[in-house]
C-alpha cells in the first residue's frame, strides 16, 4: 500500500516517512502545487496533508482534490488544533484531523483505520471477488479454495486491479503503484506481470476477469 506525504519541512517529513514506512510505501511532495500533481495520479491508498504549506494551503490543495473528484482519503496533520480549523478541514473533505506532536501508534492506528474505511474492510484483511480470495496478512490467493501461486508483484497487481475494478488503469499508474516512481525499472515490466499474472489466473479460470485496453492499460471486471 502507498502514502503520499504532504508536508514543506522536510525533517518533518522524513520523520513521518520514518514511523510509516515498514507498513507502507511512501512518497512525498514538499508544496501544495506538488502535492496535487501526485494525488492526481489517484495511485495512493491515503494522504497526510500539512495544514500551512506553500504555494497552495492545505485547505486549497483538499478543496482541489475533492472538486476534481479525488476521494483519496485525507488525513490532516498540523500544528493548527483550534476546533474552527477541524470543522473546517472536515467540511472540505478531510476524512480526519491529528494534532502534532503525533504518537506513532496513533498516526498507524488512524491511517489504517482510513484505508479500511475507504475499502469497505473493517475485519480480516480480505479482498473478495465472486470467489476469488486475497489474504493480505499472508499474501496468499485462491479461488473458490484453490491456492492460485502468484510471485511477488503479481500479487500486488491483482491486489490493486480489484480494488479498482470496472475502472480503466493505465500501465503508468500500476507501475507507479506498484513499483514507485523512482525505480530503475520500465513501464514494461507491468505488461511483463500481467502476463503472468494471467496465466496464474487461467489455471483457475478467473484470466477472463483481466482486460487488456490496448495502448492503455488494464481492467478488471
């Protein structure tokens, strides 16, 4: 899973990358005009937006995101703990409000609480699909009982081809997704995963689920 990191202090940004990064990828954006041009690749499962960053405020850059119908779940983290500053956020499209200095465990607790709300998970990590199982504490897939063997990514990409079913994703939002911008490797390894992934997924009789959008992306549905 994936974070993007609001935040202009750059100490304080690496601080929070810190407390999150064994649980979560993470990338970072140091002004708001920045922030908005990651968001909008929509390849985050949630946002930590600072408050009081330049070129456009927090506020500016929620109100931005929810206008152009980006319902990535935001969680505000500032320094700014009047309660007009927290109706305010929330009624810009916050989906919640930490005060720092944040606890650590809190910070976790809150943005896996976003994710499951946002996923329609409140239990077990699963993702279902008519039959179709991901485990995503053990990484394990099956298919009406059947383990299906993915590698590595492949389950990652199936993972986040659900999540996103009905809805067109192009090669270069899975690779950012999944692999991150800063890799040394191509777009063409997705095309590369999918394959495989196919394949793993014909032996159960789900490959007709993934799509190929020529010259664009993929499907699932």
């Amino acid at each position: 899973m994936k974070i993007l990191i609001i935040e202009d202090d750059k100490i304080l940004a690496r601080t929070i990358e810190q407390c999150i990064k064994n649980e979560y990828d993470v990338d970072k954006a140091y002004d708001g005009e920045e922030g908005i041009l990651y968001a909008k690749q929509e390849i985050y499962d949630a946002i930590i937006l600072d408050l009081m960053i330049p070129i456009m405020n927090g506020y500016e850059v929620l109100s931005t995101l929810r206008n152009e119908k980006i319902f990535t779940p935001v969680l505000i983290l500032t320094a700014k703990d009047g309660l007009e500053d927290k109706l305010k956020g929330f009624k810009m499209g916050a989906d919640d409000y930490l005060t720092k200095p944040f606890n650590r465990e809190e910070l976790l607790a809150r943005i896996g609480a976003l994710i499951r709300r946002a996923s329609g998970n409140y239990g077990e990590k699963i993702i279902e699909f008519k039959g179709l199982v991901l485990d995503l504490n053990s990484r394990k897939a099956t298919a009406n009982g059947i383990e299906i063997l993915l590698q590595g990514k492949q389950f990652d990409m199936l993972e986040y081809l659900i999540n996103s079913k009905n809805t067109i994703i192009t090669k270069d939002q899975i690779f950012d997704k999944i692999w991150g911008f800063d890799s040394e490797t191509t777009t063409n390894v997705v095309e590369v995963y999918a394959s495989g992934l196919r394949k793993e997924l014909k032996k159960v009789g789900y490959d007709h689920y993934l799509k190929t959008i020529r010259g664009v992306g993929y499907i699932w549905g």
